[in-house]
C-alpha cells in the first residue's frame, strides 16, 4: 500500500508539472523568438499562439486532462490580442499582472475579514462549509496557507509592475518563466510545510487528503459507513 500511495502521489504532481509546463511553453516561445528576432512582436506573438495550439491539440490527442491548458491558450490570446491592439510588446504581459493583482485583493480581502480563501475552498471542497471556523487549529493553518500564496501573488508583482513600467520585454519574459513553474513549486513546498507544520499528527492525516482535492479541484470520496451514519 505503502508503493501504490507513493506511486500515485508521483503521478499526482507529475499531472501538476505537466500542466504547469504546457501552460508555460507559449510563453517561453514569445520570450525566445522576441529576443533572437530583433523584437519582431508579430512574429513572437504568432509563434506563442501556435506553441499554445500544438500544446492543447497534443493534450487532446492523448486524451490528458485540457482544462488547465486551455485557460493558458485563452490567456495567451488575450495576451497576444493586447499587445497587438496596442503596438507595445510589454503589453503581452498586462493581463497576468492584471490578474496577479485581482488575486492579490482577494487574498487580502479574505484574510482580513478572517475568512481566507483556503478555508472557505477547504469547506466547499468538503462540503463542511464554514465548520473549519469553529477549528482553531484548522483555522491557523488555512489562514497561514492562503497567506503563503497572497506572498506569492505579491512577489510576482513586485517583480512584474517595475519590469512593466520601464518597458523592458526581455527581462519581462524571463520573469514569466521564472514566475510561473519554478516559483509555483517552491509556492505548493511552502505551503505544504506550513500546513504540516501548523496541526498535529491526527489531524494531518485528515487534512492532507482534503487539501489534496482542494489543489486538484476535486472532491473527497465519502466513505459508505460515513454515509449510513449521515442517512440515519
């Protein structure tokens, strides 16, 4: 039992890193061809959404989740759509720190109203709704989670808006990449040691499992004796 958890937890974030790759491909595409064609935006553009096409058309073809990978072509036609609009290739790159900054107010909203986002998606996933509130435990470690993530948010825009502001494309892009799967990973690390680090052993076994489906957008399986008790 001990190899097959381990064996589906492998498989588990390497879908993650898959997904979080293809969804980075398109971007380190428009980084490359903007760098090495004398800052030729159409054909960076072109080159992204097509790099963003062949990505979700081979997920599809593999019958591999595509969800995700759409949300990134859809991205990067917005991206590409701004920065041809307006003529200016650092353009492509205002729409993610929009968005950065939109998950930014979010996570700050939620925090400071004591319902941080992590609990109240930890009690939807759960179907516990706000029970996590009542934890004071519980209520720690979600509250330190969502945190965790608005400092990633914060990070990247701190890093991102000045980039921006000055214009500079190549350093631009290369913050895209570096921000996107190598800074979300050290992000799901991070989050994984403070949620570890802020319960004790009989509750992480519980919270673990939960916290998994809430990262995979999935919902936990009910048990059949955890069933009976509920109809009874």
């Amino acid at each position: 039992m001990a190899e097959a958890a381990k064996k589906s937890g492998s498989q588990q974030i390497g879908g993650w890193v898959g997904m979080l790759v293809d969804v980075g491909l398109p971007w380190i595409a428009f980084t490359l061809v903007y760098g090495f064609s004398d800052h030729n935006l159409k054909l960076a553009l072109i080159v992204a959404i097509s790099a963003a096409g062949v990505v979700a058309l081979f997920r599809l073809v593999r019958r591999k989740p595509i969800a995700s990978v759409i949300a990134g072509f859809v991205g990067v036609l917005i991206s590409a759509w701004t920065a041809h609009h307006t003529g200016q290739a650092e353009d492509a790159f205002l729409p993610g720190i929009l968005l950065n900054a939109v998950f930014g107010v979010i996570y700050l909203v939620t925090i400071l109203t004591r319902y941080p986002l992590f609990g109240v998606l930890y009690g939807a996933i759960t179907q516990t709704w706000m029970a996590w509130r009542d934890d004071p435990v519980l209520f720690r470690a979600l509250n330190r989670v969502t945190i965790v993530f608005a400092a990633q948010v914060g990070t990247r825009l701190a890093i991102m808006v000045p980039l921006y502001l000055v214009h500079n494309v190549d350093a631009l892009g290369i913050a895209k990449i570096a921000l996107g799967l190598p800074f979300y990973a050290v992000t799901l690390w991070a989050a994984y040691a403070v949620l570890r680090g802020s319960m004790p052993e009989d509750k992480w076994d519980e919270v673990k499992e939960n916290f998994t489906h809430l990262l995979r957008g999935t919902k936990p399986e009910v048990q059949p004796e955890k069933e009976q008790s509920e109809t009874k």
